[in-house]
C-alpha cells in the first residue's frame, strides 16, 4: 500500500473550532516520504506545518485520515501502544527545548532512557555518548540555565537521538538562534540523516530549506508545493 514509502499520510485532516469558526490546520494531506530522506516543511506561520509534524509524529489525534510509519498505522494505537511507539522509533526536536532545568545535561539526556530496561551503568554511558556526539562534553554537569540557547538546542538533539530513532522530526530548530548557531544545528541534522535517519523538519528559515533534499510548501492546511 505505501509503494516502499516510510511515511505516509491519507487524507490527514485536523479540525478546531474557535469562536464559532472551524479551521482546518490540517486539510485532507497525502504526502508519501521515502526513508532517508531530509524534508523541510514550510510556510508561514497557521500555515499547519507543526500541526502535520505533531500528527505525524503522534502527539495528537487526527480528526480523520491516517498516518503510516513504516508497517505501523499509529491513528489506531491505543495511548500506550502511541507512546511506546514513539519511544522506540521517534526523537523529538521543538523550538523551545523542553530542558528540565533543575536536572544536568547528562540528566536530562538520561530521561527517555529510563523506562527502558538498561542498567544506570548503560544509561550514562549511553548518554555520554550522544552528548559528546553533538559536542558538549565539556557541558555535561552544566544545568540548561548555564548554557547558552545553541547549546540548549544540542542538548535537546542529543535527547531526541539517545534511542537511536529511526525518524526526527524538529518544529523550528533554529528560531531564535543567531546565524552561525543556526548553522552549525542545521549541520548537525544533516549529519544525522547522513547516518541513516529520516529528517522532517518545520521551519520558515531559509538556511534549512537550502540545504534540504525536499521542500515541502504549506498555506492554510494544504501542500500547495513539493520540491526535490
């Protein structure tokens, strides 16, 4: 059914209603993503990208249509089944970080580690790992406060990535972050795709939609272009 697509969306719709009006953030998407591939999602902002990236991603619930990962329709997995899916095969990048700031940076890398059946001897050195993958090894007793915010971000890259995700999906990963910080992030997931994950991004900055494989433009809840 997917022709060899790791993600597919049919007919992907999500609805609100405020003040008496609908909106629809999401209108009836089709979009077939190959595995692999880096994708940048774009368009202003209410255009629906982060709505589509958290629906793809599984943090919320369609109104109507499905999205296919892999073998997975994730619109009809319970709540439990949705998280343990997501734990084990999705890392998660938002704009705003997310650090629990009274815990480390090492702490705060452990935490999706957790639940899972790993001794602490194997979450630290799992963790130390990935944080020195994004270059923080000097950082990693620092709590979020003492980091500047390129650092928060690398922080929270390292959190998405400690399972070892098969997809990342970030919502604007470089807002607010000056050039060369935005530079090196966007290097970073590219590295990253590099290695074999499938990137999907949101974003309306120009430095990731220039170095992205695919661009994929939305205006009012609809794909109104698709670049390669």
């Amino acid at each position: 059914m997917t022709n060899d697509a790791y993600i597919v969306t049919d007919a992907l719709t999500m609805v609100y209603h405020k003040g008496g009006e609908e909106i629809r953030a999401v209108d009836s998407v089709n979009l077939k993503i190959q595995r692999g591939e880096f994708t940048a999602i774009w368009g202003t902002s209410g255009a629906g990208k982060s709505t589509l990236l958290y629906l793809i991603g599984g943090l919320g619930r369609p109104t109507s249509g499905r999205v296919i990962i892999g073998d997975d329709d994730i619109t009809v997995l319970n709540d439990e089944a949705l998280a343990n899916f997501r734990r084990e095969h999705i890392g998660f990048i938002f704009q705003f970080f997310y650090l629990l700031p009274s815990l480390t940076v090492l702490e705060n890398v452990m935490v999706p580690l957790m639940p899972l059946p790993m001794t602490s001897r194997e979450r630290y050195e799992k963790a130390v790992e990935v944080i020195e993958r994004v270059g923080l090894a000097h950082r990693i007793h620092h709590l979020p406060g003492e980091l500047s915010g390129g650092e928060q971000q690398r922080v929270a890259i390292a959190r998405a990535i400690v399972n070892n995700p098969e997809l990342i999906l970030a919502d604007e990963p470089t807002s607010d972050l000056d050039r060369k910080t935005a530079e090196a992030i966007v290097g970073l997931l590219q590295e990253l795709n590099q290695q074999g994950c499938t990137v999907v991004i949101a974003t309306h900055d120009m430095r990731i939609l220039d170095r992205a494989r695919r661009r994929i433009g939305m205006e009012d809840g609809k794909i109104v272009s698709d670049e390669r």
